[in-house]
C-alpha cells in the first residue's frame, strides 16, 4: 500500500511523462531498480540555498476596502490584513503586511474563504523575528502557502511562496522546528523539496534533493535522477536514485543519513506502477 502522504501530494497522474526518469512499464521492462546502499555515502551534507522570495511593494488600502481579516504577530507591532472590496456577490480580497511604520501589498488572495483558508503563527521564531503562515485553497489543485517573516530591527518582512508549488509543514527530525516539504511526485522526475529555518541568520534556506554532483560528489550516476519523500509507520525516509540504482537516507538538521530498512523495495518505482494501472 502506497503511504497516505504521496496520495494527498500528488496533484495531478495524468499528465505526459517527459525526458528524464524512464516510467514505471519502461524500467521494469528493461531491467530491476537495484537497492545499491553501497554506492551512497553514510552521510552527506544537503546543499541549502536562501529560499525563494516575492518581492512587496509598498502600498495601502483603497478608500472603498473594508478591513475583512487581521492576524496580529505575536511579540511585535506587525499584522497581516486582508482587505475586501467588492460587496458580498463578487467580492475581492487583497493582503496587506503592516510593520510598525510601513505598509506592504501582498496582493490578490481572491481565493481566501473563511472557513477554508488559514493564518497561523510561526512559534518556533523568536528573539528579534515573528512571523505566520498563510494556507489559500486555490481550485482543485490545494493550496497556496506563504510564509510571512517580519524582522523587528528593521520594520521589514520577507516574503516565502514556494513558487506556488504545494508544501505542508512536517518535522522531519523531530527537532520540534517544521520544515516545509513540497513532495513533488507529479514531477518527472519525482523531486522533493524542502524548506527549513535556520535561526543563526533570521531567514529560510531552501533545496531540491536530487542526486547531483554538489549532493553526491564521489558517487559516478546517470542524468536522470529522483528524489522522494515517503511516511511509513510513522516513520519519515527518503528515497534517491537514478535508472539503475538507489538508496534510503533520514532528514536530519540538513544532513541526510543512510537508513537500511527491513523491506528494501522501491517506493518509487512501485508508485509509478501503480499509477500506470489506474
């Protein structure tokens, strides 16, 4: 049985594989994906990099824009605020960050609904830093996140989309910090993303696991390549590999650790295969 997190990740089994990771039928009718745990390293740094921002500009609310929503920041004097214009029929909302002495246009958040959409507080920041997480369903693809970071120091926020791409916060290491982590299992191939807080300089640092050279320096691989996180008894592994071979590892605190599991077949593999008999 394919684990519950892939099922509620992937958003969309149809559409046309590209150049890359071969699919389920190619690859098990050319030759079996080998568990090689002895080509990967027992443990290897994740290349982080500063996570994707959009960019604010200034602005404030038109006089005709009622105030529909505030979420105060816990330890500061900035709110997120969502204005409504419009009327009830055809209405219209648009965010606005408040610092203690500006004002910022998020932008359109046509698709927040009161009770679908959520704002939660970041509580693992602390010191000089608050922030909160915004969750907007958007059709039938999920949902949008967005982390909002307000700096006291400066009065300024940074602002984390993720590209648009889906992620739910998830503890990996169970260090009680959340990373984001955005399984990507509709990709060819399969990517996983993650997004974690990094306290010694007050921001997000983001990656991609793949299997490349700066992930895997000593380790000879082919192009293709592919990445996947996987929940199983409550216990959280990754999967990474290529045409030929792969290989299990842990999260932990932007290390990856080789994890041997009893049952040493591919997740991925099996996934795909599936979703060809669907």
């Amino acid at each position: 049985m394919l684990p519950l997190l892939l099922s509620i990740l992937a958003c969309n089994n149809d559409q046309v594989h590209q150049n890359g990771m071969p699919t389920a039928n190619s690859r098990h009718s050319d030759h079996q994906l080998v568990y090689r745990p002895d080509l990967f390293p027992e443990n290897t740094v994740i290349p982080f990099g500063k996570s994707w921002g959009q960019l604010l500009e200034s602005g404030t609310p038109p006089s005709e824009a009622k105030l529909f929503k505030s979420f105060a920041l816990s330890h500061s004097e900035a709110e997120v605020q969502i204005y409504k214009t419009g009327g009830d029929i055809t209405p219209r909302y648009t965010g606005f960050l408040k610092g203690r002495n500006t004002e910022w246009k998020l932008g359109d958040m046509s698709g927040f609904n009161e009770k679908q959409s959520s704002i939660n507080p970041l509580n693992f920041l602390n010191g000089g830093v608050s922030g909160a997480a915004i969750e907007i369903p958007i059709g039938t693809i999920g949902a949008k996140n967005v982390l909002l970071i307000y700096h006291h120091n400066t009065d300024s926020w940074n602002v984390v989309d993720f590209q648009g791409h889906p992620v739910i916060p998830m503890d990996l290491d169970s260090d009680g910090v959340p990373e984001w982590v955005g399984n990507q299992t509709d990709w060819v191939p399969p990517a996983l993303e993650i997004d974690r807080w990094v306290a010694e300089y007050d921001r997000f640092e983001t990656t991609v696991l793949q299997w490349d050279s700066s992930l895997f320096p000593d380790t000879a691989n082919e192009e293709a390549s592919y990445s996947s996180l996987f929940v199983e008894e409550g216990k959280h592994f990754i999967e990474i590999g290529n045409n030929d071979a792969y290989a299990f590892f842990t999260y932990n605190n932007g290390f990856l650790k080789q994890y041997r599991p009893a049952d040493t077949r591919s997740r991925v593999l099996e996934m795909q295969m599936a979703r060809q008999h669907h």
